[in-house]
C-alpha cells in the first residue's frame, strides 16, 4: 500500500510489487541503491533462478559464502527450527517443488508429499557460511522477503530519510509521526477485510494459505516434518520492531503454539483458524469487525 500524502516509488522485485512512500521524492541515485539491494538479495537467495548462491547447493554439496545479513537470517531460522521440532525450516524447499511449487510454476505434484531433510543430518549454517552434506533445495521465503523490507529500510535511513513506508506486498515496515491505519485481508476475499490496525514504527506481517495455492488442498505452507500444507491455520498477522522477525514469525504461528514463540521473540499476533475462529495476543492493537 502506499501512503497517504507521500511520494511513491514502486517496482517489481523477488517476484512481487514493492511501494516504498516517502514524505518527498527519492532522488534517482537513492532510487538505483534501493533497486540494487532488491537485485543482490534475489541473486544471493533466490532458489527460481539458477544463477543464485543457494541454487549452487541444489545441484551439489558444498559452501556458499552470502552477505553478512544471512548470520541473522540463519539465526531466525534456526530458532523456528528448534521451537517448531522441524516443521519450519529452510530445507521446505524441495518439499515445495515435490507439490509442484518449482522454478518452472508446473504447479503440478511430482508425486506424494515428502518430507524436507532434518537441519542436523545435512546442513551448517555458520555466520554468513552455508554448507550442506549432500544437494539441497533452500527456500528462505518464510523471512527473506521481511529481510528484504529491512534492509531497503536501512538503505533510506543511511541516505537521510528517517520516514517511510516500506511495503513488500503486504510486508511493511512504518516509520513516521503518526499511525498508518491498516486493513487486514479478508483471507477468503481479497475485496474485503476483516478489521484494521494502526502501524506506527513497527512492521505489519501477513501470511495466508491462499496467497499461493494450487491444486486440490495445495499452498506454500508447508509442515516441512511431513512436506504437507497446514490445514488448521488459514491466515497470521503478526507485527514486531523488525520485518524479518514479523515475516518469519507470521509463518511460524501455521506451526507453533504461539506461547511458545512469545517466549523467545517480543511481537503480536493475530490468527484466522481454519474453522473460522480468530485468536489474538492480550498486547494485539487491530480492530475486528463484527
């Protein structure tokens, strides 16, 4: 979305829209540093194109060497991995493309669901080094594109502008005087909403089941544990001081009790079941509507 009264700058990239607002419009160089940040993610970390560093590990054991941001994004993730008992994890990835969910949008299953690897039988994430014991398919799309809004975030405040809003198709990060009133996505109308939320130097984090869904019973939620999607949660909400964190999180909350996750990262939530029933945290400032 964009904001209000503000300048926008919106381009493609990752594979989806992003609209970064600012209260005046972004010089052209500060334009090409933003674009460029986007190009080196995608190049580092994009398991659809087979000239990214992770690709490398899908074709043969091995290192890669990525940007120092990965130390943190390894982290995160290996904290999901640890709380969610290996349901969520970076290994999904060819779970994902074993239902169809490839670099070629066949959309169409391989064959039964399976299961990804476990984390400790073939994969060391060290800092920004990742190794692996035999060929696998990394998928960071759970947090990455959270990261993404980070580090564009970073590359406006290292140029002088302390407000913006930086939105990756639904993944925001705010910074500003005032509140930005949001609208949370009906998760089975797109026309509609379900209630709203004042985002106010947070991040806004949203993910749902029908966002990328194929086939009979088939989306990009998987339970890497059995490589099956998550039938029981249908769409999250999350909002926290950083967009990685709030990106990782809302897919997390498909998998973990989220008591478990409030006892190793400060954020609220909000989540849609699958019954049509809604649960929120006691600290959750959104609105819903009757």
């Amino acid at each position: 979305m964009a904001h209000p009264g503000w300048d926008t700058f919106a381009f493609e990239g990752i594979g989806t829209a992003w609209e970064i607002s600012t209260p005046e419009p972004l010089a052209p160089a500060v334009r090409t540093r933003l674009l460029r940040a986007v190009e080196d993610y995608d190049l580092n970390y994009s398991r659809f194109r087979a000239d990214s560093r992770i690709s490398e590990l899908a074709r043969t054991a091995g290192t890669v060497s990525l940007p120092e941001h990965a130390e943190r994004l390894g982290a995160v993730f290996s904290t999901l991995y640890r709380l969610s008992r290996g349901s969520m994890t970076p290994l999904v990835g060819g779970s994902l493309e074993q239902l169809g969910y490839g670099a070629d949008y066949a959309l169409v299953p391989r064959g039964l669901a399976r299961p990804a690897p476990r984390w400790e039988d073939v994969l060391r994430w060290e800092g920004s080094t990742v190794a692996c014991t035999e060929p696998v398919v990394l998928d960071v799309g759970a947090a990455g594109k959270g990261q993404l809004v980070d580090l564009l975030a970073e590359v406006l405040r290292a140029e002088g502008t302390a407000q913006y809003l930086v939105d990756g198709s639904g993944d925001m990060l705010h910074s500003g005087p005032e509140p930005l009133r949001v609208g949370l996505e009906h998760p089975y109308d797109p026309t509609q909403a379900i209630g709203v939320v004042e985002l106010g130097d947070r991040a806004l984090c949203a993910s749902a089941s029908n966002r990328r869904a194929w086939g009979d019973g088939l989306h990009h939620v998987l339970d890497a544990a059995t490589g099956r999607p998550v039938d029981t949660v249908v769409a999250t909400w999350t909002m926290a001081a950083g967009t990685l964190e709030a990106d990782a999180l809302a897919t997390a909350l498909f998998l973990v009790e989220p008591r478990l996750l409030e006892e190793e990262f400060d954020f609220d939530w909000l989540m849609v079941l699958s019954d049509g029933r809604a649960h929120c945290s006691q600290g959750f400032e959104g609105t819903l509507f009757t």
